[in-house]
C-alpha cells in the first residue's frame, strides 16, 4: 500500500488504505491493551478515509498528520498513559521517543529473523539444489527458446528497472514505517513526567503577567478611542483613514493571541505557585490576560471580515477566521484549567488537540473550498466583481460548487466563472491508487456543465 500510495504521487485511495493497514497492524500485532488507544486507531483510521474524499491541499496534509499522528498517540499509549494526563513536556518527550522507536524499526524486524537462522537447516537442501539446477536451466531454457518463438515469448519480461528500484524502495519505506509503529507500540512504556526542577519566582511571573495585562488594557483603550472617533485626528496625521485602520493589522493581532498562549502555558508550568496567595494572585492576572486576549481575537476577527466585505474571500483568510474562533475555545479551556477545573488531571493539551481535530473534521465535512466559493458569490451579487483567477486555482473540491453557482451571479461574471471550473480535465481515469472522489465529481460537473 505504501508502494502504491507513493508512486502515484498524489493523494488517494492507496493513500488512505496504508493507513487505514497501519491501523490494523496497530490492533492486531500491535498489543494495544487499552480502550483509549484503540479509540485513537479508529479516528486515525477515519481521518485517513478522507485521503480520498477531498482533494483540497488545505484538508489533506492537516488530514494526513492528524491520522500519522493519532497512530503515534495509540502506540505510544498502548500499555499506559492518557490523553487526559498529558503535559506539555511529556508530548514532547513522547514525540521524540516516537521519533526514535520509528527510525528503529529495522532492527526489531531484524532480530526475529537473525533468531529464526536455526530454523532454515531443513531448507537449505532446497536451496543447494536450486543452485545446482539453475545453470542447467538456463542452458536448456536459452536452446528451446531458440528453436521456439512461442516458448521464448514467456522471457521476454517488460521491465523498467528505474520503476523496480522505486518500488522496492517505497516497499522498504512502507516497511520501515510499520514495523516503527509495532516498536512503538512494544517499547517500554514511558514514566509520567513530573514538574520541572528548576521553578521561576512567582514575583518574576506576576510582573510579567501584570505588564502583559496592561499592555492589553492600552490596546483596549485604543480600540475604544478608534470606535468613538477620539482617535481621529492620531489616524488623520498617520495617514490612515479608518476603512484602513480597520481592515489592517488582522493577522498581527492573531500572532499576539497565539503568543499569549504560549506564555500563558509556559509561565503557568514553570513558575513556582506554592503559596496559596500568589497561585491566587496568578490566576487572576492570568484570567484577565486571558479575557483581554480573547477581546483582541474579537477584534482581529472584525477586521478580517471588513477586510472581506470589500476584496472577498479566500482559503487563508477563511482559514484564519476558524483559526481565531478555535483560538477563542482553547483560551476558554486555559482558564477552566487556571481555575481548577479538573486539577488532578493535566488535561488541557489533550482537550487542545481534541478541539483541534474537531475543527478539522468539521472542515472536512464542510468542504471549505466550496464555502469560499459560496461566500465569494454572496460577496459578487452585491460588489458585481469576483476574483475568477483566484477560483481557479482551487481544487477539484471547489469545481461542482462553482459551476452550480453561475445561476447567481451577473450574466458579466458568468463567463469568468465557467473559464475557471471548466479549465480541469472532463474525463478521470485515473490509476485505482490514486483514485479521488473530489476528482471524479469535478469531472462529472465538467461534463454535465461545460461545453
């Protein structure tokens, strides 16, 4: 499967069906003893089906590391551990072990067959008598194929010694990926971690914490200025009129959310918050932090969708649109765990990339390039302009979604429209490895809907 999936050089059938035979590897020879790894082996499964369902670059490598990912999660779990226990240092100590155990793989494949030498004794007479026959084959085969065209027909082998030398290359890959997961999954388990050795001051992470608040409380007091129009002459001697300052600094604002977060889970881990006051004082500065940040990813998705109202849509900008929303949810979990939610259990990153392949199985079911397609022509029946060479260049995903919608737009943009959906290939006949539902469907639409 692995050959198959690699030679085509594309995402497919084959490709789903080496990982949905990883997962059953796992079940079957993998001795995974617990309910929660097994769970973790059938939504690896799952994620892998969707290979061949979208075709979208923007599902399938997040769909492809999720699924090489819940793998590695299911072995690395098979005789301990939890989701609902796992710490930040520990995923990284178990990605790492992981890494390691999967580059391994040759070896625990080698040492059954080094073992099991003993055990060839009964064929080696077999093998010293082909030997001896062989040469005197060749010369009886050589003499008839001679004397017989029809019998030297049966050597005469079609083959491309370069596609061999790949395969059995691929063959090996394949190989060597499975037999890492069934180490992974035989390998000692891993002790939980504890806390770090080294703890910083809790004075040295409330200042940081309570500078990080009003850094975010003058951003607050900016926006208020800006939506009251007291900021007004500020923006007139900047340059910048408002529609500008309003639909700009979108993504910048998202990369403060995201390094808040890490701070916020780094100082939460590290700093020493043995005394009840200070734990206190941290979880109020924390939460605040927090609630002025989720305040700023309300801002950041305003001006995004500003910014949509008057260019339209495309994957990034939705993309970071679901991105700010799922942001938003893993704060929230942040400061249920601040306040000690669940505290004997360290369960907040398991929840993070529980929330995280939600989002993406929702997108996978929502078919994202059809929504960009949808939202572009929503935006081109009151702008009366759409970016046709943009939505041409999405996938086959998009293609079906963008034919049904001419019936919406100006008759002026219909002709841009059908350009760019019937650009692709009317006629799928693909090789079955890399056979793709999305595919097939844009072909049907093409045929059904181009001239």
């Amino acid at each position: 499967m692995a050959d198959q999936s690699l030679r085509t050089g594309t995402f497919g059938l084959a490709a789903s069906l080496a990982l949905v035979v990883g997962a059953v590897i796992a079940l079957t020879a993998g001795r995974l003893r617990r309910i929660e790894s097994r769970i973790l082996v059938a939504a690896a499964a799952f994620f892998a089906s969707w290979l061949t369902f979208r075709a979208s670059p923007w599902l399938l490598w997040p769909d492809l590391i999720a699924s090489i990912g819940l793998l590695g999660l299911a072995a690395t779990f098979a005789v301990r551990g939890s989701v609902s226990d796992l710490g930040v240092a520990e995923l990284v100590e178990r990605s790492f072990h992981a890494a390691v155990q999967v580059a391994a793989g040759l070896g625990f494949v080698a040492r059954p067959a080094i073992a099991s030498r003993g055990r060839l004794g009964a064929v080696a007479p077999l093998l010293r008598g082909a030997l001896m026959a062989l040469p005197v084959a060749a010369v009886l085969a050589s003499l008839l194929a001679s004397a017989d065209p029809v019998f030297a027909s049966f050597f005469k082998l079609d083959i491309d010694l370069g596609t061999l030398t790949l395969d059995v290359f691929f063959i090996a890959a394949g190989s060597w990926c499975a037999a890492g997961l069934l180490r992974l999954a035989a390998s000692e388990p891993l002790q939980e971690l504890g806390g770090p050795r080294w703890k910083l001051g809790a004075t040295e992470a409330l200042v940081v914490l309570a500078v990080l608040d009003a850094v975010f409380a003058a951003f607050a007091v900016a926006q208020v200025l800006a939506a009251t129009g007291a900021a007004a002459e500020t923006l007139r001697n900047a340059g910048v009129t408002y529609a500008d300052y309003a639909r700009s600094g979108f993504f910048q604002l998202l990369w403060v959310s995201g390094i808040t977060l890490a701070l916020l889970v780094l100082f939460g881990r590290v700093s020493n918050l043995a005394e009840p006051n200070t734990r206190r004082a941290f979880t109020v500065l924390a939460c605040c932090a927090i609630a002025l940040t989720l305040m700023i990813d309300v801002v950041a998705f305003r001006r995004l969708s500003l910014y949509e109202e008057a260019y339209g849509f495309t994957m990034l900008r939705l993309y970071s649109h679901v991105f700010a929303v799922w942001l938003g949810a893993v704060f929230v979990l942040l400061a249920a765990d601040f306040l000690g939610v669940w505290r004997n259990r360290r369960w907040f990153i398991g929840a993070t990339l529980a929330t995280a392949l939600t989002v993406l199985l929702g997108l996978n079911v929502a078919n994202p390039e059809a929504v960009v397609v949808a939202l572009n022509t929503s935006h081109a029946q009151s702008s009366n302009r759409i970016d046709s060479q943009y939505l041409a260049e999405l996938s086959s995903d998009a293609t079906p979604a963008l034919l049904a919608s001419r019936a919406q737009i100006a008759p002026v943009l219909r002709e841009q429209v059908t350009d760019a959906a019937c650009a692709g290939a009317k006629d799928y006949a693909p090789a079955w490895g890399a056979f793709n539902v999305a595919d097939d469907q844009a072909a049907a639409a093409r045929r059904a809907g181009c001239r």
